[in-house]
C-alpha cells in the first residue's frame, strides 16, 4: 500500500502559495504557517501548525477552522485578529502573542499576519507566527542584555523607560533595539510587556490574591488595564486563566 501523502491536500496552488513554500516553511521547525480564507478556514499549513494544533496530518488541519483546533478563548482570539484584517485589508506586524502547545504548556511568539488580495478584494490571509523560545545569541553582546533582563525584573512593578534599560547596556536606545530584535526577536517595550504578563501569569496561579492587586505588583495602572494587555497577548483574562489553570 503506497504511503499516505502529507503534501498539502489542494491540488492547485493557493493564493498563488506553491508546495515549494510550504516545503520551505516545513522546514522552519519553529515557524508556524498557514493560510486561511476569508470563510475562516485552514487553506495551507506547514508542519509545525500541524503539530501546533495537536493533529497528526496536514488533512486533519486543512479545511477547519481554528475553533475546531483550539481551545475556545484562543481559537476567539485568533478569529479575532482574523476578522480584523480581512475587514480592514491592513497587516497585524509583530503581535506577541502566549500561545498554549498540545501539552498545555505555554510558549511565546511573535505573529504577522498580512491580507492576501485579489482583483481589489480580500480573498484570505497568510499567517507567520515564531517561537521566541530559542533565541540566537551569534554576534551578541550578551552580557548587556543580561543587566537589561536583571533590570526589568528587579523594576517590574515601576515604569521603566527604554532609556533606562539602554543605559544599564551601556549603549543607545537604537542599539539596544537592534539587539534585542536579534536575540529575543521583539523590542525593549514588548520585553517589558511579555515580562509583566510573564509575571501575572504566574502570580495568577500561585496565589489568591485580588486580580487589582496582582495588576499593581506587575506593574500595570491598574485591572483594567492588566485584563486589556492579558487578554490581547494571551486570549484569556486574567480570572479566565487563574481558573484553568488552578488545580
């Protein structure tokens, strides 16, 4: 019996996406891919999608729609920005995103989303989302970011500037931004935010205190604000995710 094909199911290329780009993007084990049309559903995928969704087979996948992959506040907040794009036609660039893997655990990644157009109408959109889990630390000074990531957490409850976290790298805030972008992928501000919700997260699950109380000890003006960026980042507010993940 000839093995079953885990070459993507279309038979033609999809908005112009050929095999050899998803061949290229299968080969990007910490790149999440796909394509999706303007019904919501899964046009092309690459493999790491696949594994991202919890399926075994690209079949699985293409076709569905990410409330059929997803757990329920993830698969709205996708839809989401979704729904944005193809109502407004514009990109969502470097959207940095918590993202829960098929093992429950939780990993960072950084999203851009573009409009796929046709003929002056948005037929669909492409999708690109990249674990920030394995940074690339070639041709960094990484002792400086290490006082910038010591700075962030000693100061996590106060403002802090991009002026400040340059200065304790002992270089100029453009410098700072260029390596931060190259090692953990993101700039100093959305360092700052990914850590502040970092350190929600698991004040959320290690303790009982006051969600407004939790906002304050990580740095946020206030509830409102903490449930605004939680939820942005994570699909969730902060009450939803302290009672899945409480035991």
């Amino acid at each position: 019996m000839a093995a079953k094909s885990d070459k993507n199911p279309a038979s033609q290329p999809v908005f112009g996406c050929s095999q050899e780009i998803l061949d290229l993007f299968d080969a990007l084990p910490n790149v999440m891919f796909c394509m999706k049309g303007t019904d919501d559903r899964y046009v092309a995928v690459n493999r790491a999608f696949v594994r991202r969704s919890g399926r075994q087979s690209r079949r699985d996948v293409v076709g569905a729609r990410a409330s059929d992959l997803f757990p329920a506040a993830l698969a709205e907040h996708y839809e989401g920005q979704d729904a944005q794009v193809f109502a407004t036609g514009e990109p969502l660039r470097d959207e940095l995103e918590l993202i829960r893997r098929p093992d429950l655990s939780t990993g960072w990644y950084l999203t851009t989303k573009l409009p796929v157009v046709e003929g002056g109408k948005v037929v669909g959109l492409v999708s690109v989302s990249r674990d920030l889990e394995t940074p690339s630390e070639e041709g960094i000074a990484m002792e400086s970011l290490t006082r910038v990531v010591d700075l962030v957490q000693e100061r996590l409850a106060d403002p802090i500037r991009v002026a400040d976290m340059a200065a304790v790298a002992g270089c100029s805030e453009d410098q700072l931004e260029r390596r931060m972008k190259k090692v953990f992928g993101i700039t100093p501000n959305q360092y700052v935010l990914r850590a502040k919700v970092d350190r929600a997260a698991a004040r959320l699950t290690d303790s009982d205190d006051p969600i407004a109380v939790v906002a304050t000890e990580c740095g946020f003006y206030d509830q409102a604000t903490l449930t605004r960026q939680f939820g942005r980042l994570t699909g969730e507010t902060p009450a939803r995710f302290r009672a899945t993940h409480n035991v």
